[in-house]
C-alpha cells in the first residue's frame, strides 16, 4: 500500500510540474485573440487548484499579466498603478474590451487608459 502511495505521489508531481510549466511559459502571439489566451490561461489556472500546488491569485494574474504581447504594456501599467484587484474572469473580460479598444483605435496600445 505504501508503495502504491508513493507511485502516486510521484505522477502527481510529474502532472503538477508540467501543468506548472505550461502556465508560466505560455505566452499570447502578438494578434492572435486575447479571450483565446485568456481561457487557455483560466484552464490552466483550474488544473492548479490542487492544494498541493494552489498558486496564490496574485500570482496567477501576475503570470496572466506578463504572458501578454507588449501591445498590452499600458493594460499592465494601469491596472498596477491603479491597485486594481479583479477575480481572474473579471481580468479576462477587461483584457477582451482593452483588445476592442486597441483593434478600433488601430493604435498599438499606447495612450489607452481603461
């Protein structure tokens, strides 16, 4: 039996590690669909809640935040200036209008507060 535990406890590890290092090594492709990333990003997040491996929500927007293209440089300067704090949904959703705002101004981000 303690055997089996421990067999268990090390594919455990091995899944915690590679969802681990898909979350912190995702990045968006400049362009391509921000609500994509985000939901890829949320799934990822979802698979983390293991107590085991429970990254604090901090951390999970932080790493959200610094998986984005610089187009969204200003995105990230406001909401940290702004001591904003949003459930990981609501950070998506705001990520989604800023990406709106940017493809109808045609600009790249800059000079675009939210």
């Amino acid at each position: 039996m303690h055997r089996m535990k421990e067999l268990y406890a090390i594919q455990d590890r091995h899944i915690r590690y590679a969802v681990t290092k898909a979350f912190f090594d995702l990045r968006m492709i400049e362009g391509s669909s921000v609500l994509e990333h985000g939901v890829m990003m949320l799934s990822l997040v979802e698979k983390l809640k293991d107590p085991q491996a429970d990254l604090e929500k901090e951390m999970h927007v932080d790493v959200i935040l610094q998986s984005l293209p610089p187009s969204f440089g200003q995105f990230i300067i406001n909401y940290n200036m702004n001591g904003l704090e949003k459930s990981l949904y609501q950070l998506i959703n705001m990520l989604v209008q800023y990406e709106a705002t940017i493809e109808k101004s045609g600009t790249s981000g800059r000079g675009i507060n939210f």
